[in-house]
C-alpha cells in the first residue's frame, strides 16, 4: 500500500534529518549539482519504460539506457558544453532503437522476456560506437554509426532512374552533408548458449573476447564468432536437489585478459584464472567473510547473497553489493572486505516486511568512481549513497523531480541513528537499483524507476 | 510458540511465492527460487525442533500419568486376562470404538495445519532428475525440495 503524501511527510520529518549544506557540515568533500531528468513525469508508470541498465562508455560520452521493454536509448554528452564547466553534464538523445523483442520457447512453453539485463560498451577502434546487450537468453552486438553526408549526382540514378540515352558526359557522384541521422545496426546476435538467465556480460581488455555469466555457467565468446561459445565455469551440480549456490554476478579484470571473478548466492567471490585451465570450476582464489552468528535469521541467506561485483579502474579491488552492505576486497587477501560500507542497516529489523512485498529480492548495483576514490549505490526512498574511501565519509543524497532546478546544490539526507525505522517510512516502490559513474569526471547518472537523474560536481 | 507461528507464517509465504512464481513471464527464476527455498529450509527446521520440544514435553507428562496407572492397576490385572483372551478371538468383530485409539491423547500433528492433504502427483513419463531439461529440472528440484520439507503440499505446487 502506498503511503499518502501527508504520511510520507510525516514519517520523513521523524525519521529523517534534512542537514542544510550551509550549515556548514559536510559529509563529503564533493557537492552535487542537478544537471538533468530525462524520462516521464506521470506518476503512473508503464512496465515497459522501467530502466534496467545504466553505462557509460569508456570515454564518458556516451551514456546508454536499457528498459524493460527491451529499448535501448543513447545519449551524448552536448559537445558544445564540454568544455563549459557548469553545464558539462548535459546529455541529449543521440539514438534510440529495439534491441530485444520479446520471444517464446515453445520447446519449454516460456516466454522470454525483453527486458535488458546488461549493457556493455566496446572501446572505441574506429568512427561507429559498439556495444553489447542483453537480455535473459540472447546478447547482441550493435553497432551506432553516424551519417552526416549522401551521395548525390548518380549518372543513372538521382531519384528515378534516368535512361541512359539521355545521357550526354558522365559525372562524379561527390558526397554532400545532410542532417545527422544516428544509425543502429545489429552486427551480431549470440544465442542458444545459455540455459539459465543470463545476469552479466564482461568485454575482456582483450578487446576480442567477452563473457556472459548465467545462474550456473559462465560462457567465453569471440566477438566475430557467433555460432559456438566456450564453457569456462560450470557449477552445476549432478544432481539438481543438491544446489546450493548460483552465479549472481561476473566481471573480467580490468587489465588482465585470463582473469575474471564471480559472485554467487552465498556471498562468495571466485576469482578465475583462464591460464590454470581450460574449465575453471576451480578457483584461483576465494573471496569469503566469516558469518556473523550473532545476526543470523531466516534470511541471512538472502541478504548475503551478492547483487553485483565491479572491479576498480586500477584493478587492484573489487567491490561486492550485497542487501544491506557495499564491500571492498583487495584482490590480493580473500579472508575479509578491507572496508565495509552499510548502507541501508536500518532494514535489518524489518526483513520480514521485505521478504513479504518481495523488495529483499532486490538486486542493487554499484559503480566507482573515476580516481577509484569514492563508490556508489542505489538504495529505497530513491536514496544513493556515497562513499569517500579516502576521507572515510559517507552521504546519502536523494534523486527527486522537486530537486530539479538546474545547477541547484543536493542537500545530503541524513538518517537519525537510533531511530527504530518502520516499514512505513520506507518506499519500496522508489528504487535506485542502476547507477553510473562517467569514467574521467565527476558525472553520475542515477536512474530511479522511469527517470534518469544526470548530476554533476560543483566545481570550486 | 512466537517462533512457531513466525515460522509457520513464512513458511506460507513462502509457498506461495514459489507458487506464483511458476506462472510469472519469463519462466521460474532459478536463483529467486533457491534463495525461498532456503527460508522454507529455515523456517521449517525452527517448526519442526518446536514441535519435537513439544512432543518431547507432552512425552514425559504422558508417561509420568501412565507409569501412574500402571501402579493402580497393578492390583487389577488377574481378573482382566479372561476378557483379553475373547477380545483376541473376537477381534475381527470388534467395533471399531472399542479399539485402542493409534494417537495418543495430546499428540501435536507432524502435519502443519495450513497445508492441503493431498500428495503432489507427477504426471507420468516425467522424470524428477533429469538434469537436460533446464528449467524444468530446477522446477523439479525445487519442488522436490519443497516436497521433502512439506510432504502434503499438491494443492499449492501442483503437478506439471
């Protein structure tokens, strides 16, 4: 049931502390500024709009959206206003095309759905930007090109076709600017290799392997090759009673082409070593923390299980999301996080409310930044938190159409400790699962249900 | 008893998302499902110690009361052999009420009140562990999970 706005109101003045950035205190050493909203405004939203993925390119140019509808909109950074600093952010539609449809199995009598799972850009090699998406079964390769000039002055052919009688000298054709027009292709479709929903896809530093990672396997694919893939891990187990683990999420390191991790339903961390072996069903290391017994309850296993793993840009950490905590692992010790981050412990006295509307189910991302200093996440209430690894300090900043005046300053939210939160106060129907960070700036685009928030650093 | 009916509760729920998770678009998800069923797993080891500490309770109460008897009808037993010696003949015959009740008085039911009583029913030529077809499998082995946990559960998870 969806509080009424005068409950909210009231719930949000009890529970939570609206701390004025000209007080004087600063959580963190950044402050955000609206840069834009892209999206509905209308309260009502349809399934089909709500946005599944969220990624900039390598260069931060780009900045692709993926929905349950299976569309994928691109936007570009106004080249104009790249080198003006107050309106760097600012992103304008540059393509919008299908990249799934929904489709049937009528082998096993199931629909898939078109929903984008995951985005990935591919470095830039030449003029056309290329990607990847998928969805539960199938990824596909796209290639965005422009087209800003036409041929024209055809001796047989400008419009309808001449008779070639009438032709008295010959001509060369020359090519003549016409409006941009932003074309997406699908260059190729890699498919039938997953029995299980496919939950991530990794392009390699390799720049010609990928892989996609399932509930149980985990695939390696050449970008040119689509009619066989390579079984890397495989968890499943003989007997299907006996499972006890899926994959959740996986990533391929950064630098290192023959190196990958997963993340598993267990709150485990596997990092694989290609050269090893051919299968790597064995791990090269382990990324585990010993279980609190003390907070053990009937869903430990459920908030436990990781939602999403990323690698720094350095490639020396990784950071796991799991329900309630973001964790930092150094890649060279796998017996404990070097920094937990909680983001939402409040939620930890009502997980059985959350169990009931299926919000523990929720799977949260996270992303870093740029310098690798601070990391982000997606919480309820279209709440994201921040983290300052350097200066150990953390902000809580809300996405919301009522903080839309441009170039207006996020007032950080803070929650009161030692408030018992009630389930009331919290929105699970607002939730930042997606969010990005622009690779070279301090550019993040945060997407709520159906609307994409573009902030920007308050330069100083 | 708090945990009990806490347990008894998710349990339900938890059902029931595994029920409806099988008519959702796009098929059953595998790790949604293996993550209730874990809860289910919980929740159903915390109902069964309950009532194992239950029983082992309403155990010692019954036996105190019947080793009680035994010492008042010590005295008795002489005379009541005859009558056992016709019951056995006339066994075939006795009514039904003159049995000997199969429960004890005061047993608490291994059997959860909130479920149906049918057994889920396979329909035939169907293999539970046949690991090559996929979503099915898991929906085999969930559902077999399930089964072990609550045996009388066909009404919820019925046969596919």
């Amino acid at each position: 049931m969806v509080p009424s706005s005068a409950q909210k109101v009231f719930y949000l003045l009890i529970y939570f502390c609206v701390v004025s950035a000209e007080a004087g205190e600063k959580s963190s050493e950044m402050e955000w500024c609206f840069s834009q909203v892209k999206g509905a405004i209308d309260d009502e939203v349809a399934e089909a709009d709500l946005i599944s993925a969220v990624e900039f390119n390598y260069t931060g140019e780009l900045l692709a959206t993926g929905d349950k509808g299976g569309r994928i909109v691109i936007f570009q950074q106004n080249p104009e206003n790249k080198s003006q600093p107050q309106c760097r952010a600012e992103y304008n539609v540059y393509s919008t095309f299908q990249s799934h449809e929904p489709e049937f199995d009528y082998l096993k009598s199931l629909e898939i759905e078109e929903k984008i799972n995951k985005i990935r850009w591919l470095p830039k090699k030449n003029a056309a930007h290329f990607l990847l998406s998928t969805n539960d079964k199938t990824i596909k390769l796209w290639k965005i090109s422009e087209r800003n000039k036409r041929p024209e002055g055809y001796n047989l052919r400008n419009g309808p076709y001449k008779d070639f009688t009438s032709i008295a000298s010959l001509q060369v054709p020359v090519f003549k600017p016409m409006d941009l027009m932003v074309e997406a292709s699908p260059r190729r479709v890699f498919a039938n290799a997953h029995k299980y929903h496919i939950n991530s896809i990794s392009v390699n530093s390799d720049n010609e392997t990928y892989l996609s990672a399932d509930d149980l396997r985990i695939n390696l694919w050449h970008l040119e090759i689509t009619g066989q893939s390579f079984n890397i891990v495989d968890i499943k187990p003989a007997n299907m009673e006996d499972l006890t683990e899926v994959i959740t999420a996986a990533e391929f390191h950064p630098n290192q082409c023959h190196t990958l991790v997963y993340g598993s339903s267990k709150g485990i961390i596997r990092l694989c070593d290609m050269r090893a072996a051919a299968l790597c069903d064995k791990h090269a290391k382990i990324f585990e923390e010993p279980e609190d017994r003390n907070s053990r309850s009937f869903f430990s296993e459920i908030i436990s299980s990781i939602s999403d793993v990323k690698f720094s840009h350095s490639g020396r950490y990784m950071m796991t999301r799991d329900y309630l905590s973001v964790k930092i692992w150094d890649i060279n010790m796998g017996t404990r996080p070097i920094e937990t981050f909680q983001v939402n412990e409040y939620l930890r006295s009502n997980l059985c409310s959350l169990y009931d509307n299926d919000c523990i189910f929720d799977k949260f991302e996270c992303c870093w930044s740029g310098n690798d200093r601070v990391v982000m996440t997606g919480s309820y209430n279209n709440f994201f938190r921040m983290f300052d690894r350097g200066f150990r300090r953390d902000v809580t900043l809300e996405a919301s159409r009522e903080n839309c005046k441009p170039q207006s300053v996020l007032k950080p939210c803070k929650v009161s400790i030692g408030f018992e939160i009630s389930i009331d106060s919290v929105d699970c129907n607002k939730k930042i699962l997606h969010t990005a960070w622009h690779p070279l700036d301090n550019i993040i685009a945060v997407a709520t249900t159906n609307n994409l928030f573009i902030f920007q650093d308050k330069l100083k | 008893m708090e945990m009990n009916a806490e347990a008894k509760r998710i349990l339900a729920v938890s059902i029931s998302k595994l029920y409806a998770s099988r008519s959702q678009r796009g098929g059953l998800r595998l790790h949604r499902s293996l993550l209730v069923s874990l809860v289910m797993k919980s929740a159903r080891d915390i109902y069964h110690s309950t009532v194992a500490l239950v029983e082992k309770a309403v155990e010692t109460t019954a036996s105190t009361e019947e080793a009680m008897e035994a010492m008042d009808t010590a005295e008795k037993l002489p005379e009541k052999q005859p009558e056992i010696t016709d019951n056995t003949e006339d066994k075939e015959n006795q009514r039904p009420a003159a049995k000997r009740p199969r429960k004890r008085p005061g047993k608490v039911s291994a059997v959860p009140d909130f479920l149906p009583e049918k057994r889920a029913r396979l329909e035939p030529g169907e293999e539970r562990h046949d690991t090559a077809q996929s979503p099915s499998v898991c929906r085999s082995s969930v559902v077999t999970e399930t089964r072990s946990a609550l045996p009388l559960l066909s009404r919820v998870i019925p046969a596919f």
